[in-house]
C-alpha cells in the first residue's frame, strides 16, 4: 500500500516537473489550422485580451494566452522581462509547433524581447515556421534625451517572420524605421503596419478615446486583418 | 524558493529605479539644432530665441501627461510676463490640424511649433512624452526633464530662475508687453 502510494506521488512529482518546465498560459482552443500565441506586455494581461482570444478562438484560430509577469511572479516593470527563463519560452514555442498548426506569436511592449531572444535558441528550421507580430516592441536597452538610442542584442533571427505593428499616436513611432533596421540586422524577415489613430495599448489605457474603446471591441478583426495582409495564414 | 527570493529582490531593484529623477543637470552642451515652423507656417529656430532662457517642451495632443501640465506652463508665462524666458512646445509628429483642434479648446499664450515628420524628435533624442529642455540665454541645454511638472512652482520654478539669474541684472528687469493667451 505504502509502496503504492509512493509510486502515485512519483508519477504526480514527475508530471509536475515536465509542467514546470513550461509558463502557465491559458488556453482557448479552436479546431483550425492556426494557433496564435498571446504574449501580454509587462503589465501583465488585460480583459480585452481574454476577450480577443476568446474571439479568435470562436472563429477557428487557437490562441495560448501567456502573461509572463503573472506566470514567473515578476513586477510589473519593463526590467522583468529581462528575468523570463529563455529555455522555457522557447520550449513554449516548440511545444505550440508540436500541435502541427500554423503558429504566430504575438508580443506586446517589453515581451518582445524575450519571444525573440526566445526565438533566437530554436533550430533555423523550428524559427523559419514561426510569424512573429510585435507590437509596438520596446527594444531599447537605453533611450535617454539628447544621447542616440542603444539598442538589446537578440542573438541570431535568420530566417524568422516578424512583422511591426505600431500605434500612430506613440512617442517610438518616429524611431520606427531604426529599430525596423536593428531587426534586419539580426536577420529578421521585417514589415511593418501602422495603426492609425491610436496610442499603446490602446485597449488598457485610462482615459481612451471612442475609437480606441472601439478598436479594443474588435481587435480580433484586426489581428486577422493583419495577418491575411501579411500572407501568414 | 529561490525563483521567489530572486523576484522579491529584483522587485526592490527595480522599483527603486523609477522613482522620479525630476530634472536632470547637463553640462551646458551646445543644443542640436531646431528647424521647425510655427502655426502661421513661418520657419522657427533656436536663434530666434537667443538671449532669453528657452523652455523648449516636446509634446502631443494625444498624451495626457503632455496636456496636464500644459496649464501650468501658462500660469508660468503669465507669472514670468516682461521677464527673459520664452517658453516653446514643439508638438511631435501630428499635423496641424490635431493640434488645432487641441488648441480651440486650450488657449495658450506661448509659441506652439510643428514637428510633422518627427525630426525635430529625433535630432533631439526624443524618446518619451511629455520630455523639456531648459536652454541659457546662450543657447545650452542646461536642464533636462522627461515627464510632466508643475511649471510654476516648486523645483521646475527654482531651477528657471537659477537660470534668470545667471543673466545680468538689465536683462531680468521686468518689460511690460503682450501677456494674453491667443
């Protein structure tokens, strides 16, 4: 009995550990052939992200929504995302390939910087069949006034997808076309596509405009948009 | 453990390191050049301005924090009429008419200039807004602050009128001129 009892809690352990090794994301599964792949900003997950996903979900894309400030119990501050344990995003990433879908990443703000440095430990192989849309990425390690902009090294993006989705109403947008050239230079497959009349994180922001409440409602449509002009169905 | 150890301790790094830096000195550099126009079309420099401290603020109709303390820097022109500061918001990368349509329904008394392509911003090293200059008469970024302030009081007031006050005394004399909002 005692020794039945050790074999349950063994394979309980077991499980916990190969689980461990992944972040906790939430799931909304859909029977298509696309599964997208949240990944909030530093300030952690939004309600009009849920409803997003829940959206897509509902018209066949798969989404795993991860919120890594609450997944690794990190402040809610740019910096943290400097503390995501890259092994394990990655492993994230090769784990939503395994699933045989279409997999596009999403990353807001600060989280762009552990998806692509995430992105940079996959195989070439792995990294060439993922699409990556940053929004409004903040790629910066300084951005002081009156000093040129320095920017995070990535490691190596051969091959990789990405796609620049940044608000018009944004103190980076005219950076834009710098940190379009810092990611080629790390091998980036680069586009970009404004959207208009809004600000960062327009679905979470205090005081929004109608437009951005609107826009927020309908964000689905947008990233479906985005990807259909794309061509990373 | 260690995972929840090491974030506590990164927690107290990091939010140590935003509390707010207010305005930061600089040792009197050169200011990069400003190439801008104002609302009637009419091409904007630093040279226009030589002789009196500049406040040069970075902004857009589109930032809150941009907008709160546009207030206070009217009261600030009005407290500072006849005396040599001249206060200057380049707006950053808007057209003119989201900027008019801001001021229809702000009324402010100091030069508003544009900046539509966003060069300005980047000559500038521009990277978050609300973010203000404070030049000497001589043209030298003296003072840099990113973020909003209160502009006619506390710290930001001091550190105007430590500038005033490196002008000679004639130039500080109080001259009685235009001091009503458009």
């Amino acid at each position: 009995m005692r020794f039945f009892r050790f074999l349950l809690l063994s394979g309980w352990a077991c499980a916990f550990a190969v689980r461990a090794d992944l972040p906790d994301y939430q799931a909304f599964p859909a029977t298509g052939q696309q599964l997208l792949l949240w990944v909030a900003s530093e300030r952690g997950r939004a309600e009009p992200e849920v409803r997003a996903a829940q959206q897509l979900a509902a018209q066949g894309v798969e989404v795993w929504s991860l919120d890594l400030v609450n997944a690794y119990f990190l402040p809610q501050l740019p910096g943290s995302m400097d503390a995501v344990p890259l092994q394990e995003l990655a492993d994230w990433l090769r784990a939503s390939q395994a699933s045989g879908k279409r997999v596009i990443v999403v990353a807001v703000a600060r989280a762009a910087a552990p998806v692509l440095r995430a992105a940079a430990l996959l195989e070439p192989a792995e990294r060439q069949r993922l699409c990556v849309i940053l929004m409004y990425p903040n790629l910066y390690t300084v951005a002081e006034p009156l000093a040129a902009p320095d920017y995070l090294d990535l490691g190596t993006l051969t091959g990789l997808s990405v796609r620049v989705l940044q608000p018009r109403r944004s103190a980076a947008t005219p950076w834009l076309p710098g940190l379009l050239d810092h990611l080629a230079l790390h091998g980036v497959l680069v586009s970009q596509g404004m959207l208009e009349n809004l600000r960062e994180g327009y679905w979470a922001r205090e005081t929004p405009t109608e437009f951005e409440i609107a826009e927020s409602r309908r964000m689905d449509a947008m990233l479906l948009r985005e990807l259909n002009a794309w061509g990373c169905k | 453990m260690k995972r929840l150890l090491t974030t506590c301790v990164m927690s107290l790094l990091l939010t140590s390191g935003t509390q707010a830096a207010g305005f930061e000195a600089r040792a009197a550099t050169a200011a990069p050049g400003l190439k801008a126009q104002d609302l009637s079309g009419a091409p904007k420099t630093l040279a226009d301005y030589r002789g009196k401290v500049v406040l040069l603020n970075f902004w857009a109709s589109w930032c809150p924090p941009c907008l709160r303390e546009m207030p206070s820097m009217e009261q600030l022109r009005v407290k500072m009429a006849g005396r040599p500061l001249t206060i200057v918001a380049l707006d950053s990368a808007e057209t003119p008419d989201e900027v008019n349509a801001y001021l229809s329904r702000m009324k402010l008394g100091f030069p508003i200039l544009l900046d539509p392509d966003g060069s300005n911003t980047k000559r500038w090293n521009v990277f978050a807004l609300p973010t203000t200059f404070l030049l000497d008469a001589e043209g030298r970024v003296r003072y840099v602050l990113t973020g909003p302030t209160e502009w006619d009081e506390g710290e930001a007031l001091g550190v105007i009128e430590s500038l005033l006050a490196e002008l000679p005394a004639q130039a500080n004399q109080v001259e009685y001129g235009r001091s009503t909002p458009r």
